[in-house]
C-alpha cells in the first residue's frame, strides 16, 4: 500500500489519531494514549494492513514540554509496509496501555523504556528493570537524571 493510503487507512480507524505533521523516513501517526490500545489492534488484526511485527519501541523526554513520546515502528511482513505511531504521555504520569497482548516482543521493549525512562505500562505481565539493579534510584534517560557518575561537559 502506498504511503497515503497508509495513512488514510489508519486516521480512518480510530478517533484521536493524526497524521504528523513533520517528515518522516516512513509514514507517521500520532495518536492519543486512549486511542492507542485500539488502534494497534486494528493494525495488527486487520488483513488489510496485517501489522505483524512491532520492530522497535523508544521514548524521548521532551523536558521542557513537560512530556513523553513514546514511538512504536510497526511493519507487515505480508505487505511489505511500515508505520511509526508516535504517542505523548505527560512526565508527572507517565502510563500506557501495553502492547505486549498483541505484539510480545512489546514485553521486553517496554521493560526497556521502563527502566531507564520510567515509563509505566498498564496490564504489562512483568513490569520490571530489565538492565538496572532492583534498587536502582531513578530512570537514567530522563534530562533532569543526576549521579554521580555522569561526566559534565567543562565550561
């Protein structure tokens, strides 16, 4: 399917999804964390579109507009297309449906994010650090994140 009718076909699907509005290297939506849980099901679920694989699942902190983007990059084996969903979460509470149900692989890929961005994800099956110690203090990709090990540019 081209690019445009990727498009046309996933705003068509839920309510709160939106295409992006900068370039991206594959077609981009953006849709509100609502809106997320259902929307990928519909991606995965229909023939159509038959999304199989969540390739990749990152967070940036956007600090100073005190918010979260979460970025899923998706792809269908059947057809041969890709797509990005980029989805925000405000910084005081962080928390997402999880993936995992429809693509596993979303199990590990959020425990990463959860680890080092604190990221929560609701009904996750195992919502644990995945690289850090239990006691860890803090998400170390978070901007504001300190210890005592971090390097500091010199002025």
């Amino acid at each position: 399917m081209e690019a445009a009718a990727l498009i046309q076909k996933v705003l068509s699907l839920q309510s709160g999804v939106t295409e992006m509005s900068e370039e991206t290297d594959c077609p981009t939506v953006v849709v509100d964390v609502d809106s997320l849980l259902p929307l990928s099901r519909d991606l995965c679920e229909m023939p159509e579109l038959a999304f199989d694989q969540l390739t990749d699942h990152t967070s940036v902190d956007w600090l100073k507009e005190n918010r979260f983007e979460l970025l899923y990059r998706l792809y269908s084996l059947q057809h041969g297309h890709g797509l990005l969903i980029s989805c925000s979460v405000p910084r005081d509470s962080p928390v997402v449906p999880s993936l995992s149900g429809i693509w596993p692989i979303a199990e590990w890929q959020e425990r990463e994010v959860y680890d080092l961005m604190g990221i929560l994800y609701a009904d996750h099956p195992d919502l644990r650090r995945l690289y850090l110690d239990d006691d860890w203090q803090g998400f170390p990709l978070r901007k504001e994140y300190k210890d005592d090990y971090i390097l500091e540019p010199k002025k």
